[in-house]
C-alpha cells in the first residue's frame, strides 16, 4: 500500500470543494505530518474561496485558510503525493495534461465508490447546499438601475416551513417556484413584477431548470 506525505484535492475553480475537502482532511490529520493542500482545474485570476463555503466550514468548528484559488501545476505531482479530484472527467483531464500526472484518483474512487462522484454545489439557479436551499433571483423586482433591460425574467421562491411549540423545524415543504417577469410592460421597466402565464411561464421554468441542474 502507498504512504503519502501530501494531499492535494482538485475542484474546478477552487473556491468550494477542494478547499472544503482540504479543511476537512487537515483537521482529521492534525496529529500527523502530512501536507494537505487543494488546487484548481482552471483558475483564471486569485479568486478567494467562496464565502458560502468558509460558513459551512466555520458551522463545524473548522477554520479554512485565507487563500486565493491556486491553478494545479506540473510540479504538483510526486510519488509522494495523493491527488484527489471531484470526478473522472477532472481525472483524465490531468492525465492529459500533465505529464508528471501521478496517484491520482476521484475522491469517491479512493473511498471505494467509483461510480459515484462529488457533485458541484456552487453556481446554481437554486442550489442546495449544506441541506438547505439558496436561491439567485433571475432579475432583481427591487432593481432601479435599468429602465430596459434586455432580460426581465424573475422567480417568486415560496417554501413552508412548520416550527413546533418548542422553536424547531420540524417540517420543511418543496420549492415552489413561481415564474414571473419584473415589468408589466414588455417595452421597459415599469418595476411591477407579474406572473407569467402560458409559454413565457415554461420557457422561464426550463431556464431555472437548467441553472438548477440536479435539484
């Protein structure tokens, strides 16, 4: 079996999960000299890690670094160093890539489930993430700043939650999305949101739909 003095896990961008996952696997190893790092696929400019990520770690009691998003390199890989990655596309992307690509694996892959994969909680019309659902609005209904905007679809979000006696959740509904546009009138922004109806309202369904894959 291999010994590894350094990790590195790789997301896309690495804002969300590969320092998450890093964070993580720091904690879990304090006792031992291992390095734990996290890289990106792609990384454009030093973008910081996501700040929904940071929360989500803090909530565990668990700090991540302020860092700024790292492009994985060349000289990453070693005999020494355990690569781990979101998903098998990412894998063979370094194996193309790279020609020091080594000891590189999907996250699930190293813990026994290949066929499974670390989905992307980032960027979404609804996300869920850390179980609970974010929501980006299409078009703001309280935005000033355009009198005519080339694209006025929107969302009305409604969810029920039931709190008990005590203060605590105790049931939550689905969504339940409501397409609307954020002008009445079709040639500017008279800043009176409305439904829509018919084929404006699918046509807005299956564009949320498409910025919420998976949900």
């Amino acid at each position: 079996m291999n010994t590894y003095n350094k990790i590195i896990f790789v997301c896309m961008g690495n804002t969300c999960r590969s320092p998450m996952a890093a964070t993580i696997m720091q904690n879990r190893l304090s006792k031992y000299d291992v390095i734990v790092e996290s890289r990106g696929m792609v990384v454009l400019f030093e973008e910081p890690y996501n700040p929904k990520a940071v929360a989500v770690a803090a909530s565990h009691n668990m700090i991540m670094p302020s860092n700024n998003a790292i492009q994985i390199a060349n000289n990453d890989f070693g005999k020494d160093t355990l690569v781990l990655v979101m998903n098998a596309s990412m894998k063979q992307k370094l194996y193309d890539s790279f020609d020091r690509a080594i000891n590189v694996y999907t996250l699930c892959e190293f813990c026994g489930e290949p066929e499974e994969e670390v989905q992307d909680p980032y960027g979404k019309g609804i996300e869920e993430y850390n179980g609970k659902y974010i929501c980006y609005s299409l078009g703001n209904f309280c935005f000033g700043g355009n009198s005519t905007p080339s694209d006025t679809d929107s969302m009305i979000v409604q969810q029920t939650f039931t709190i008990n006696k005590k203060g605590k959740l105790t049931k939550s509904s689905k969504l339940n999305i409501i397409p609307c546009s954020i002008s009445s009138s079709s040639g500017y922004n008279d800043y009176c949101p409305v439904p829509l109806t018919g084929d404006a309202k699918q046509r807005v369904l299956d564009k949320i739909s498409q910025y919420s894959e998976g949900l």
